[in-house]
C-alpha cells in the first residue's frame, strides 16, 4: 500500500465535519417508504440501523452482519433470509432462482457457517406461465445441488393479477458455524488488510441492460454462484488471522466497506487502480454515470484479514473456486474514523460514500 499522506488543514476540517456526522446513530424519520430503502446504500442502512434494530433489540442484531449467529444446545448455529423480487426474472448469466439460492447460501458462508438448508416461499401472480415456474423450480433445485444445500420446507401463495412481477421469491437458510470461524464486523483493526475476491458490479449492470431501459449493447453476465469454496479457503488458510467475511450484493462494494469501517471504529484506504473492474462493466457504468464500487454483486466477497495472515489468505483465495482473481484493494487505518478514502490512479484522494438513492431498483 501507500505511504501516509497527511491531509491539508482544510481537507482535515472536513474530514472531521463528517467523521462526526457518520458518528451518530441514524435515526428513521422519513415520512414514507421509497425504492431507495431497498437498494441496500444509506437508506436501507437507516431503515435497519434506525427502526429495525432497535425495536427488535438482542446481540445477534446487534452485530449486522449477513446472518445472526444464535446457540442451540451449545452449537452456534447461523440463520439467514431475504427476499428476491429481481426483473426481469431472467437475465443474462443467471435467474431469480439462481439468486435465491445463491444469495442465502452465501449470507450463511459469509458468517463462517457452513450452508445446510434451506426454505422457499413462492409468491406467484395470477396468470404467471406455468412454463417458467417449472424452470424456476428446476433451477432452484440444481443450484441447491451444486452449492451443498437441501430445500427442506417452504410455502406457496398466489396474488392477484397485476400485484407481482411474476415470481418473488423468499429464501431462509440454516447452517452451522465452522470451528475456525470467529468472524465479526466489529473486529478490524489498523493495519489489517483488505481483500477482494474478483471483478465487480456484473450482476447489477446485467440486470440493468437486460431491463432494455437503455440503448446500450454489452456483453455482461451476472456474478451470480456460491461462495463457501472461497469462504472455506479463506478460514482454512488465515484461521485466526481472519477478522471479517461480507458478500457485497446490494450497495456494492462501498457500502460493505463503510459499514465495516463503521462498526470496528476504523479508517480504510482503497486504491482505486487494484479493483477490478472488466472494461464492459466499467464502459457502461461512465456511460451511466454509475460508481462500479456501489453497483450490486451477487458472487463477490470482501475479507479483512491480520497483516500476518494476509498473504497466505490471499494465495487461498485466488487457487479456490469464485476467488480467481482475488486481489488485495486497501488497508484498515486508523484516522478519520469510521471513513473510507479512495486513492484514484492520479493520488488524489476522496471519500467513498454509500450509495445515496436508487439507480438500480430490483437487482436481487
């Protein structure tokens, strides 16, 4: 990484107008709900942070991570859920089946638990081709296969026509955290190091160019697979050395590493000229005034790692499958707190906020 450079008086001021600002506990006061409070940037992080957590109050809560982690007979036990309301229910590269599965395994993985099982609720609109949820269900059930898991129970409802987009889909899942794992967002500190585990923003801008919203022509594939190879890799390889595991899907990649800086107390420096980003995401995205760092992944994982275990974790990831082309992106610091700073290829720095708004609705 760089070295240190010391901010200007005036940058500092500034620096320290926001560090005091994120410093705060949000508080949910907006009048009514909007697209943006599902787009996983700073108003779902109201949303949850501000209403949720506290009204439903208790220590694995408290931790905001992709699962909560809860005791059953002495076992640590990790659940997990979400919601996939994606469109158009196929796209390039995956499907909402896919994501389903996928998305829920991965929160698992990502708390260090091992995927076992799963839920499914179906909501089905009136009218839907029953073509497609016959490949939906086909789909779901190979996807389970391939990433270890079993759907084991589940629900079904239909709604009026006109009050879906023809399949929403909900997935809950269980697992049992590893032995190695003893993973948390509170748990960085300076000096570790931060790791990527491939290219991004793919999923986000295959959904996008697929909606055929835009009149543009890319060759771009959703990310969408399972992560725990990755994952497994990560805890067999760094063990204790291993801080933190999070899948960036909604937000992107800035909003996984602002929550993380803001729950461990903790700067971040990101150079911009290591995350990779393929040129036909990266096109689009200057085309669409998009930042690649808040586009959705649905196959990409950041980890924080000790400086000590930072080599061996990064050789484990790129030989693991989904970690390819793993690289290390930045460092944890220790000033302004709670903030990540960006350093573009010219060695200019800013701030790399989280997603305000919501450029890309239904994406998972």
């Amino acid at each position: 990484m760089t070295d240190v450079v010391a901010p200007s008086g005036r940058e500092e001021k500034i620096l320290g107008i926001i560090e005091t600002a994120r410093g705060k506990r949000p508080k949910f006061r907006d009048p009514c709900i909007t697209m943006a409070h599902g787009a996983g940037g700073k108003a779902t992080g109201t949303l949850i942070e501000g209403l949720l957590v506290p009204a439903f109050a208790n220590a694995a809560l408290d931790e905001l991570g992709d699962a909560g982690i809860v005791s059953v007979a002495g076992t640590d036990v990790a659940l997990s859920t979400d919601t996939y309301v994606v469109k158009p229910l196929i796209f390039p590269g995956g499907s909402i089946g896919e994501l389903a599965v996928n998305g829920t395994a991965n929160d698992l993985a990502c708390a260090g638990a091992r995927p076992l099982a799963l839920t499914l609720g179906l909501i089905l609109e009136e009218g839907l081709d029953s073509a497609v949820v016959r490949e939906q269900v086909a789909v779901m059930a190979a996807t389970a296969t391939a990433a270890g898991v079993s759907i084991v129970t589940g629900d079904t409802k239909v709604v009026e026509r006109g009050s879906a987009d023809g399949m929403y889909l909900n997935t809950a899942g269980i697992g049992v955290r590893d032995p190695r794992a003893r993973l948390s967002p509170s748990a960085l500190r300076p000096g570790d190091q931060l790791l990527l585990s491939g290219a991004i923003g793919a999923h986000g801008m295959a959904i996008m160019l697929a909606r055929g919203e835009f009149e543009l022509m890319a060759e771009i594939e959703s990310d969408t697979r399972c992560l725990w190879p990755a994952v497994d890799a990560l805890l067999d390889a760094a063990g204790a050395h291993l801080r933190c595991i999070r899948d960036a899907t909604r937000g992107g990649v800035a909003s996984v590493l602002n929550e993380l800086a803001r729950a461990s107390g903790v700067a971040m420096l990101v150079e911009e000229a290591r995350v990779p980003v393929d040129p036909a995401v990266g096109g689009a995205a200057e085309i669409l005034g998009l930042d690649p760092m808040q586009i959705a992944n649905e196959g990409v994982l950041v980890a924080a790692v000790a400086p000590e275990g930072a080599e061996r974790a990064l050789a484990a990831l790129r030989a693991a499958k989904a970690g390819e082309r793993a690289v290390l992106i930045g460092e944890c610091r220790t000033e302004p707190t709670g903030m990540v700073l960006v350093e573009s290829g010219f060695g200019g720095r800013r701030v790399m906020d989280q997603l305000v708004g919501d450029p890309l609705p239904r994406i998972c």
